[in-house]
C-alpha cells in the first residue's frame, strides 16, 4: 500500500500538519507503508517535507518521493496521475496533510483482500478527494483521471476525458463490491 500525501500549504501551520499524518502512516499495525509521495506547490517547502520524509522512514522499506507541482490544480484528482509515476502495484491512499489516517488501515486491507478473500478495487473517498483508496492496476488501466483512447466495436478511436471515478462508475459490476463507503470497507 502507499500513500499519496498533498501538503495543503494554505494553512498556517502546513509542516505540522502533514506531521500528522506522516506519523499516522508510520505507525500503522502488522504492515509498513510501501511508498509514501507527498506533493506540495510551494518549494520553500522542499526541504523542510524531505527531512521528514528521511527521519520518519527507512528508504529500504518504505520509498518516498516529493513531488514538486507548479499550482494546485481546480481538478485535484490529476495531483495524483502527477504522482503516479512513483506508484507501485497493488492500492494507493489519497490524503491531504492534517487528515487523520486509520493507524490499521494497511492491516485491513490485508484481512480484505489477503483472508477474507474479498475484493477491493475502489473505497470512495470521504469527501470530494480525501480518502480515496483504490487499485493501481485499475487506475492505469483507465489512465487515471486523464483522456484515455479506446477502439470502439466498429474500429474508431474515441477518448473518455472523465475523471477517474466517472470511468469506473461505468465498470462497476452488480456484485456491489466495485465501488464502495468506508462504512462497507470498516464493515467486513
């Protein structure tokens, strides 16, 4: 699992914030974050979010990256097709800093997937980009949330520009496992 962090550098205390949730990430239960990415648009922060980043995780186990962005985009979810390049297979979390983070969140998406044998491609995020947990094969597969091109039956090309969510929304099937809360991820 990884962790897609935004620094949301509007607040007045942005480092302490995204201490917050670091430290959620570094103390999850059973298993250790995979990669951490935080993404920030100020570079004055560079260093400060890199220093944390060395002091908190042991870059053999735990990638991390910084990924610098130019502005804040209005559609958040293309921070993380930025970020995406430092994504590893299996499940990303999306988060901004000063959110809170389940400390057994890795752990459950092990008990999920791993014994309980359920699925688990998407868990809807909380509000409108926070929380967002999904497959990094299926993220690629639709090209995140940027145009993909596809061969229509009759040979044509045409382009889906909608977000990511919008595009699974279209894949999901009626087993009702596709797309789901956090109520039904804490449920099982």
């Amino acid at each position: 699992v990884g962790f897609i962090v935004f620094l949301d550098s509007t607040t007045e205390n942005a480092i302490e914030e995204l201490k917050i949730t670091i430290n959620d990430i570094v103390n999850q239960t059973l298993y250790k974050a995979r990669y951490v990415v935080v993404v920030t648009d100020k570079a004055e922060y560079n260093e400060e979010i890199q220093s944390l980043l060395v002091d908190n995780f042991d870059h053999d186990n735990t990638l991390h990256h910084l990924v610098k962005i130019s502005h804040v985009p209005e559609n958040k979810g293309l921070m993380i097709d930025e970020s995406f390049k430092h994504a590893k297979n299996g499940w990303i979390y999306v988060t901004t800093s000063g959110e809170r983070i389940d400390q057994e969140l890795v752990e459950k998406i092990n008990q999920r997937v791993n014994i309980d044998m359920k699925r688990l491609s998407i868990v809807r995020p909380y509000d409108d980009f926070n929380g967002l947990l999904f497959s990094t094969p299926l993220f690629k597969m639709l090209n995140g949330n940027r145009k993909k091109a596809y061969e229509t039956d009759e040979g044509e090309i045409e382009f889906d520009d909608r977000p990511f969510l919008e595009k699974v929304e279209d894949m999901k099937d009626n087993t009702g496992e596709t797309l789901i809360t956090w109520e039904e991820f804490n449920a099982s």
